[in-house]
C-alpha cells in the first residue's frame, strides 16, 4: 500500500509494498487510485498516535488451526471479532476481520486473555499471558483450537420507518464454531405494513411477505450478509411497530436452535434526524426499560444518512461505553457496509467505514443511509433505576462530527404477571364536550387482583393471555373515550365518540371495532397476547404525551403522590 506522508507526493506505477518510516503523529489518509478505463479512487484514513516516551504497542492475531503444525495455512481461517481482556486495567482490544488486534498502552507489565471460552490456545501461549510494555512493539499470537459444535447465530437490524420512504433491513447469519455447516437457509418474514423492494445478493424467492436465500456451506467463523429494501406506504399511521423476522437453519444438527431468530423492532416517524441511536432489550418489552431478572443485554443501533451535496469516501462512528455496561461482553452485530472496528482508550469503541462512497441523500436517497448495530450486557448487579446513556459521534470525511440523541435504558424491577407495571401510571385524558367541565381522570396499572373499580385498570392473567379492563367512568353523554384494541398491524390507540346508546351494536373507527355500553361508564377488553404488548401501549404518541404532563394530571385530579 502506497502512504504519502506529504501532499502531493505520487508514486506512478508502483507495484508491491511501500514502506515510509518516521512518520509524525497525526490524522491521515491514502488517496489510491487504480488506473482503468473508468477509473477507480480510493481514500483509506488512519491515525498514527502520539504515544509519548512512556508507552508501547501490543499486537497480533487470533486464529484457528486446522492440522497439528503452528503455522497458518490458506484455509485456516483468522477468527473475528474475538474479544481480549488486558490486566490490569482493565483494558480491552478486538480483533478485525481477518482475527488482528493493536492496542497501545502505557509501560508496564500486564497479562491478556481471550474472552470466548470456547477456544483453547496452544502452540507455547496459555492464559492469562504475560507481557511487558517498554516503549516498544509487542506481539502475541493465539492460535487455537476448540471443540464447540455447530452453531449458527441470525442478527438483524433495520433503519428508519418513514410513510412514502424505503427502509433498509440488514441481516446477517454467522457460523460461531469451527466446523463446517451444511447448506443454509434464510428466511425473512416481512411485516404486513410494507412491500419488498429488493435485496442483495438476490433471494432465492420473495414472495409476498417472504423473502428466501439459499446459500452454500459456512466455514469456521464466516458470516453472510443480506441487506433488503421495503418500502413503507404512504398514509402508515406514525406510531405503527414495523417488525421483520429473519431465522436461519442448515442441514445438519446444531448446539441450540435459540439464537437461529433474529427481529428488528422500528417505530414509523415523520421528520426526524436520520444521523441517531437507538435501543431495544433482549425481552422487547420496553424501549427505555431494562427489566431486571428478565432482560439480558442490549441491542444499539447507530444510523446514519450522508444529507450533504458530495460523496462521502468515509464515514467513522465512534462510541463511548457507559461505565454501567460491561465492555467485555460486546458482540459485533450487523453493518451496512463493510468496516473495521476497534476498542480505542477510555471506552471508545470506533467503526472506520473505508472507502464507502456513500452518496448524498439528493443524488441518490436510498443509499445515502448506513447502520452499524452492536450487543451488550450491563454490569452487574443493576440497580433499579440505574440510567444506561450512551450517544455516538459520526464523522463524514474531514468533516466535523455530528452527534447522535442519547440513547436512554432505566434498570427497573423485573415484571410480575399479577403485578405488571406496578411504577407505571398511565394517564388517560377524559373531555367532556358539554359545559365548562374538564375531567382529567387517572388510570393505573395498581396491581389489583379483579376486584375491579371504576377509575382503575385492573388485569389478571390466563395462562398466555393478559386481559386489561378499562373502565371509565364519565358524568355525561358524548365523552370523548381513549381505547385500545389489539389488531394484526399491532397495537393502536385511537378516539372515538362513543354514543349514548346501552347495548347498542358495535361500530367502527378507523378501522378499530368499539362496543357501545351505558353512557355512564364505558367498558372496553381488550386481550393482550404478552407483557410486550402493554409496553407497545406506553409507546403509543398519545400516552406518552400524557405521561409527559404526568405530574400536573395528578395534581389536577388530587393524585400527586
């Protein structure tokens, strides 16, 4: 690879490695280009760190042997995305995708150790192994073998949802395991509310809602990537769960089937900053709670959508970890375009997308998106009510960078079917459209067991099936009544005018069916198939709007405390 040091200065023609020694700290960048009949540029950044007298380097590779010598061979493969601990510290470094790691650090003595359990290093390196920094360049090669069986693992992430737009969907099916899978297949269950675009590579088969590959066998550690187009209809309500479901299977036996799924869970907007982050929990119940005893780790999701007037050659995401969440459980997932990423000093985590020639959005809107998504656990124990913020800076090119929202996750109690969402208090707004009379009437998640009061929710559960009674209670005809109801699209909340009629027959509105009772107090199931379901209740925009006015509902209503 060709580096120049000074601008300007060109090597024409040059074939093989050149090396320049002596380069000064700083931000730099190889401009290459291959001379055809198109032509062909290239813009590779990298950053030579100042260092200082007092530190050094520690280097190396992780890879999987496949016959008894020490040496690698074409076939035996480097093992991504494998991540170290370095003590003391600690420190942590990852490897790229070929199984390379660098990380500099401060002199002294320390030992690393490889984090998957599941290699066993040989060929004279055990762990933990020992090193010392003295201002100069350390190496240590881990070449392994193991003996975990097949195991195959589906990731899925997907960019923004907006009405009249397409969203980009990414998957991508692993092989954690040395071994040789058989045939694989993919399957995507696309959500109703959308239509398939198209996809790369090709699928097998899309048909209506379902889009099918086929791939041939992964060896040890390879991965395949898949990255669709749907486009969300014009006239989607916002609020509308977009989710599609990706699963993986193969020919031959494997360890667990558990991790064979893979859903993406995206909210439908309107305007909105296409640069954000975003985050689910492993149980989806909640998208700014992490249920203790219930949730495991932690989906993000970084977006990014180059909205300038050129192209941007590269695009860099930098991260940093919240002290509450556990560096050494992170886990790559999936990514837009290729990239390499890396575990930089006080927690960062940085993705360099080179050369990505990512259009802008009004040359081409489609392709001027880009994700990259990652998994973690928090450190435990969590405490309830411990916040979990992180945000990301986003780089194009030279440019300043652009700073995400902040992603926000809230430890709390894990939830109890006879007791689910006892903290939360959902507001409901009642108006009465008849006099001067403005009733704000709260209405709780208490917890009770069906002894039911009006003014309350109450729920119980049945084996898989959570019922909610609402019942509200009103002082006069033609109240205006919130109500949920449980359709194939997900749950909604909408308004309707409920006549006065006892009864009466069951009407529509916009498209949700609503029974008519007593003009006094309105009663209204509605059958929740899972906790989750409540949680989609919490997001709708019309109760977070009142959950936002909590505070002045109670004490409008004498509930404050």
């Amino acid at each position: 690879m060709a580096y120049v040091p000074v601008p300007g200065t060109q090597w024409p023609g040059a074939i093989g490695v050149i090396t320049w020694n002596g380069i000064m700290p700083g931000d730099y960048f190889v401009h290459r280009t291959i001379q055809s009949t198109a032509g062909c540029d290239e813009y590779l950044p990298f950053t030579i760190a100042s260092l200082g007298t007092n530190c050094g380097n520690l280097s190396g590779r992780s890879w999987y042997k496949l016959d008894p010598d020490c040496f690698q061979d074409f076939n035996e493969v480097g093992i991504p995305n494998s991540v170290f601990e370095i003590l003391p510290g600690p420190e942590y470094v990852i490897t790229d995708a070929n199984g390379n790691y660098s990380r500099d650090l401060v002199n002294g003595n320390y030992t690393i150790t490889q984090l998957d359990a599941s290699l066993i290093p040989g060929c004279g390196i055990s762990e933990p192994w020992p090193f010392t920094n003295n201002s100069n360049a350390v190496g240590v090669t881990w070449v392994n073998t193991s003996t975990e069986p097949l195991d195959l693992e589906m990731v899925a992430s997907a960019g923004a949802a907006r009405p009249g737009f397409d969203q980009q969907v990414y998957g991508v099916v692993r092989n954690l395991s040395p071994q040789l899978s058989g045939p694989v297949t993919v399957v995507c269950n696309l959500d109703a509310d959308v239509t398939y675009v198209s996809a790369n590579p090709t699928p097998t088969s899309a048909m209506g809602s379902v889009v099918t590959w086929n791939f041939p066998a992964l060896v040890s550690f390879a991965t395949q990537p898949m990255q669709m187009s749907v486009h969300v209809p014009v006239g989607t309500p916002l609020g509308t769960d977009i989710t599609h479901t990706f699963t993986a299977s193969n020919t031959f036996a494997e360890s667990t089937a558990a991790n064979n799924s893979a859903a993406t869970s995206t909210i439908v907007t309107g305007s909105f900053d296409p640069n954000d982050k975003a985050v689910l929990t492993s149980t989806r119940q909640g998208p700014d709670l992490f249920f203790n005893n219930q949730d495991e780790y932690l989906d993000y999701s970084i977006r990014f959508q180059n909205t300038g007037t050129d192209t941007a050659f590269t695009v860099v995401v930098t991260d940093t970890i919240d002290a509450d969440l556990d560096l050494s459980t992170y886990e790559q997932g999936v990514a837009s375009h290729s990239f390499m990423v890396q575990f930089l000093a006080e927690r960062v985590v940085k993705w360099t997308f080179s050369n990505i020639l990512l259009p802008d959005s009004n040359t081409n809107e489609a392709l001027s998106h880009g994700l990259v998504s990652f998994r973690i656990k928090p450190v435990l124990p969590l405490l309830p009510g411990t916040v979990l913020r992180n945000n990301a800076d986003i780089f194009f090119d030279f440019n300043p960078p652009v700073r995400t929202n902040d992603a926000v996750v809230m430890a709390t109690q894990a939830l109890n079917p006879r007791r689910s969402l006892h903290h939360y208090r959902l507001i409901l707004r009642m108006l009465h459209t008849v006099g001067e009379s403005q009733l704000l009437r709260a209405f709780r998640f208490d917890g009770q067991l069906p002894n039911e009061r009006a003014g309350h929710i109450v729920h119980r559960s049945t084996a898989r099936v959570l019922q909610l009674n609402l019942h509200l209670t009103a002082r006069a005809q033609g109240v205006l009544v919130p109500y949920f109801q449980l359709d194939r699209s997900g749950l909604g909340v909408a308004h309707s005018e409920v006549p006065a009629a006892r009864n009466g027959p069951f009407s529509t509105y916009d498209g949700f069916v609503v029974r008519t009772l007593a003009p006094h107090t309105f009663h209204h199931n509605a059958f929740i198939a899972s906790q989750a379901d409540v949680q989609r209740i919490l997001r709708t925009a019309q109760v977070q709007e009142a959950l936002a006015h909590i505070g002045a509902f109670e004490e409008h209503v004498g509930l404050a405390g």
